[in-house]
C-alpha cells in the first residue's frame, strides 16, 4: 500500500478515567465488519509487565479479541524513552496498515502524542549511571538543592519546575550534563512537525462536568483497591533494583502506594485514598491542559450520552469503510 492510498491514523485520547479504553474497544469492535483495527497503546505505564491493576491494564481477553501493542514490553526497572515510542510507534503503524488493518493509538501520555505531533529534537537518552548520581545527591542533600543548582546552569526550565518535582529535575540535570546545554535549548530547537507525515487525527474525550470526572477517578480507584491494588505494589517491592525514583514507581497511584508500604506492611487505606485520588485529579488537571492547546483535535464530550455514538461518527469521517 503505498503513503498516498494508507488511511490516516486514529488517536483516541482524553484525562484518565474518561471512558478512552472502554471507547477504544467499542469502536474496534463495531468496525470489525468493515476492517480489523489494532490498537496502540499510548500509555507510559502501559508498558510495564506486573503493572496491571494500578494501571487498568486491559484483560488478556480483552487483548485477545482486539490486537493490542506495547504492552508490557519492559520490567519495571527498565526505561522506556518517548523517543523509543515514536520509534515504536511509527514502525507498528506501517506494520498494521501493510496487512490492510487500521491503527488507533489509544492512551493519555501527553508527552508521548506531543512527540508524535511536534516531533522530537536531539535530546540525550538517559543515562542510567547519571541519574544514579543524582539520585544519590538528592538522597544527601534534597531535590530542592539540585533545583537551585539546575536555577544556576538552567534558569528557564528551573523557573517552571516546583523544587520538589524530581522526575524532572533530575532529566534537566541529566540533559546538562550530558551535553552542557540547557534543557530549554532543546526545547527551543524547530522540530519536524510529524501529524501530516503519519497521517494523524486526533479525538479527544473531555467532560462538560469536573464533578463527572473526579467521581469517576474515586470510583477507579477504589475499583483497583478491590481487585487487589496493595497486594500488587506489595509484590512489586519485592523485585530487586525497583525503587521509587524509578519512572514506573513514579506512575500515579503507584507512588502514593509506595509512600504508604514505606511506613507501614498494612497502612490506613483513608490517607492513601485521599493521597492517589487528589494526585490523579491533578494529573487529569495536566492532560486536559495539553489537550486544549491542540487546536486541531476533534473535541468528543464524553460525560454525554452519545459518547461512543459521536466518536464513531468520527471515526468515520477519518477511516475508509474499508481499508
């Protein structure tokens, strides 16, 4: 199939909690009778094996009946970089669409579809044996001693991160290290747009309602304390080489638990609840932010009835009937 004639590409995305793994599978199902759809999942934590219930991981069923991709793909101590994604990603759309099948990309990692629409500049991979470094400085001295050191090499990316934010501390730092440029030179470099290359359109699901989304983000969380959420965290603890700096610990939720099992075998689920619930409604706070400066993205309200009916609809201006 050559570029001209392959159907452009789906991305479903919204907060989490907005219904976009239930859609997904709905519209995969309901295009079945004009062309198989395989999905991409775009979701960091996705990715990681044992990382299941916290993350609502879709059904092993549920992956047997709709082909799913980058799916636990990495342990959890192992990185994996949005440049890998893109990487990924590009390869498995054209491997989807060579047997005649429909890619859709489906998750709520911003920084993964920022990628895929901007493109990505020539940043550093990470670089394990640094970051232990750091890591060790922060244990020593505290993350807000590294963010005056990075307010000194970095000014712009350290007047736009908190003094406590140590994921992203600690990769600015990296970035200087590496390199001796500023982070926010990168960020200032031009970079290849990507969406007309790939054939992008993006849906969104967001909600009219913020009382519909954060009683929804309750109800999942307490879903996953149900099914058995703390025996997970309590089994991940026991692999050797995780720790909570690491990017898969630092998953939302996961974090929140790990804090907990740090002071007690069976702490008070009321203080974690309160904890993973405020810290995914600002997560979802963040990805609703990125979404409404995409101005190209197709707005689907997904607190009204019609959701999945107005996705399909859609899904049908973007795919052929057939492909």
């Amino acid at each position: 199939m050559s570029p001209q004639a392959r159907p452009k590409t789906l991305a479903l995305v919204g907060p989490t909690a907005s219904g976009k793994s239930g859609i997904g599978l709905a519209l995969a199902r309901a295009w079945r009778g004009r062309a198989a759809v395989e999905i991409i999942s775009m979701d960091s934590a996705l990715v990681y094996r044992g990382m299941d219930i916290g993350t609502a991981k879709p059904s092993r069923e549920e992956r047997d009946e709709v082909p799913h991709h980058l799916i636990d793909i990495r342990d959890p101590d192992q990185p994996y970089s949005a440049a890998e994604f893109v990487k990924d990603t590009e390869q498995l759309i054209s491997d989807i669409q060579s047997r005649g099948a429909l890619p859709l990309l489906l998750g709520g990692t911003m920084m993964y579809l920022h990628a895929l629409r901007a493109g990505l500049n020539d940043m550093p991979s990470a670089d394990p044996k640094i970051r232990e470094q750091l890591n060790a400085r922060a244990a020593a001295q505290g993350w807000p001693a590294l963010h005056e050191e990075l307010r000194r090499v970095d000014p712009a990316t350290a007047q736009r991160l908190a003094p406590l934010d140590s994921q992203r501390i600690q990769r600015a730092l990296e970035v200087w290290m590496v390199t001796g440029k500023p982070l926010s030179s990168f960020h200032a470099q031009p970079r290849t747009p990507e969406p007309q290359r790939l054939g992008l359109e993006i849906i969104s699901l967001e909600p009219q309602s913020r009382s519909w989304l954060h009683e929804r983000i309750a109800q999942r969380f307490d879903t996953m304390l149900a099914q058995g959420f703390m025996d997970e965290m309590r089994r991940l603890r026991q692999c050797a080489g995780l720790h909570a700096d690491l990017p898969s610990m630092r998953s939302v939720g996961y974090r929140q638990a790990w804090e907990a099992l740090e002071t007690s075998a069976d702490p008070p689920m009321a203080p974690l609840r309160d904890r993973a619930i405020a810290a995914t409604r600002q997560l979802a706070k963040r990805q609703l932010t990125w979404l409404r400066s995409m101005p190209e993205r197709r707005v689907v309200v997904c607190d009204a009835d019609h959701a999945l009916q107005a996705v399909m609809e859609q899904a049908g201006t973007v795919w052929p009937c057939s492909a």
